[in-house]
C-alpha cells in the first residue's frame, strides 16, 4: 500500500469520526424524557429515597412514602430503604440525613397496604 493511500484512509477516518461526534453530540443527542428513577445509578437512587424521607418527615404520610419508593423497583419498600441507608451509612452522609433514612425504614417496616 502506497504512502499516499494510506493517508487518504487516515484522513478518511479522521473525518468521519469527527461527522459521527457532531451528529450525536450536536444534532441528534440522545434525550432522556420522562423515565422512572429505577434506571438510576445507585447513588442517585439513594438521593431519591432520601427525598422521600426528607418529605415523609414533613406530612409522616407512611402510604404517600411507599408509593414513591415503589417506583424504584420491585423490592418492598422497606428493602428500598434499608439498602439506601447501608449506602448512606458507608458514604458517610450526615448524621440527620441517616436519621430521616431510619426513621423511613421504620415506617416502612410497619406500613401495611
């Protein structure tokens, strides 16, 4: 192979690897709309049910609680809550943020539909 077909590749795939970014960077990136948070990462989860707690202590509404929780997957709500409070325990997240994660799961163990 010729020096000079060998740059024409080289060139050829610079070029298209630059088109393929802008296409899917600029002019047709992928857009996430109305999903549920049980495609979240882990940690991100953990956010959600500490939202979910953080409101459960300002209307201690253990039914409204669980309907959120249930979004996050097929695991009871309790299980929800406990896995996200090991999470928060070894993330070292603040000592109220804990406490408003047990007192969820508290809840949540007794909540019966």
């Amino acid at each position: 192979m010729s020096s000079s077909n060998l740059i024409k590749i080289i060139i050829a795939l610079a070029i298209g690897i630059v088109l393929g970014l802008i296409y899917g960077w600029v002019v047709d990136p992928i857009e996430y709309v109305d999903v549920t948070p049980n495609i979240l990462r882990e940690d991100y989860r953990v956010d959600y049910v500490l939202m979910t707690a953080e409101a459960y202590q300002k209307d201690f509404d253990s039914e409204t609680a669980a309907r959120r929780l249930a979004i996050l997957g097929s695991e009871s709500p309790a299980t929800i809550t406990a896995n996200a409070l090991e999470y928060a325990i070894a993330n070292n997240f603040t000592e109220t943020e804990i406490q408003y994660l047990q007192t969820l799961l508290t809840a949540m163990q007794t909540y019966s539909p």
